[in-house]
C-alpha cells in the first residue's frame, strides 16, 4: 500500500475537503519554502551531545526516520492502529501544507496491523519529500489506576 498522491483525490468516504483558509496558508508555506525562508519563529534545538557534551548518552533511538533539526514536528501517540487511522492522519496534515517531521511513539512491529511499518516507512525513507514519519517502538502495557498491568495489553 502506498498513500495517494498529493494531487490525487481521496476515495469515496476518505478525507474531508481541505478548508480555504488552509489552502491560502499552505500555498504561502509552500512560497515561503520555494523562497528559502524557514518561517518566523523556527527554533531548532541542540543535540544532546551539544546540550550536555560528547558523555551525553542517548537512551532511545528511532526504529525508523531521522530527525531534520531545521525541521518542524509534530509528535503523537500511535499505537495499535490499523493502516486507515495512520493514513487519514498523516495525509490530512499534508493537505495543511505541513511540511516537517512527524514523530511517532508506535507499537513494536510485531504487533503493527497489516501495512502500516510498510506505509510508515515509505515515508521515513523520504518517499515524501517534504513529511517525513521518525517512529520509536515501544512495548506498551497499560495499568490500572492502582498500577497493575490489564490484562490483554
């Protein structure tokens, strides 16, 4: 499964038309981009090892994607949904005109529905020029209020 093309229409019942105002603000990012300008009020952060120094240990590293630290990101929670939830997400932010990092806490990928690591990692290899997905897997468990594990998570 690949996403649709960013001219391509979705499929009867996919997404919802993209409001005006939100075209007018993606054409201007995409001007601003042609342009070479990175927008106002971009901050990139310092590496941890720039942050901290060279003894700076990192505990957590991306199972897919790296991080552009000139880019914007957004970050979510996405665990144990299946190829629809994923792609109505990810493609609704490109139709704003987002284009940056999407940083995504996942399930392992033993436990991924059918597709999903194959679509995330189209867009983590840059099949997307602008939107790119850095995912970090995780074996989540919840808990209950008094901190026991429930079972079947």
């Amino acid at each position: 499964t690949v996403p649709l093309p960013r001219n391509q229409a979705p499929a009867k019942g996919g997404l919802p038309p993209v409001p005006d105002f939100v075209k007018r603000k993606a054409t201007q990012n995409q001007e601003n981009t042609d342009q070479g300008l990175t927008g106002q009020g971009l901050v990139t952060f310092r590496t941890p090892q720039e942050a901290v120094g060279e003894d700076a240990k990192i505990l957590l590293q991306p199972m897919m994607g790296v991080h552009r630290p000139s880019s914007n990101a957004v970050f979510a929670f996405a665990e144990g949904y299946d190829l629809k939830v994923y792609a109505t997400f990810i493609e609704s932010l490109k139709q704003t005109g987002f284009a940056g990092d999407v940083v995504l806490a996942v399930s392992d990928t033993k436990k991924m529905k059918t597709d999903v690591f194959d679509y995330l990692k189209w867009y983590s290899d840059g099949g997307d020029k602008s939107l790119r997905i850095v995912a970090y897997a995780l074996d989540w468990h919840c808990l209950t209020k008094n901190g026991d594990k429930i079972k079947g998570s």
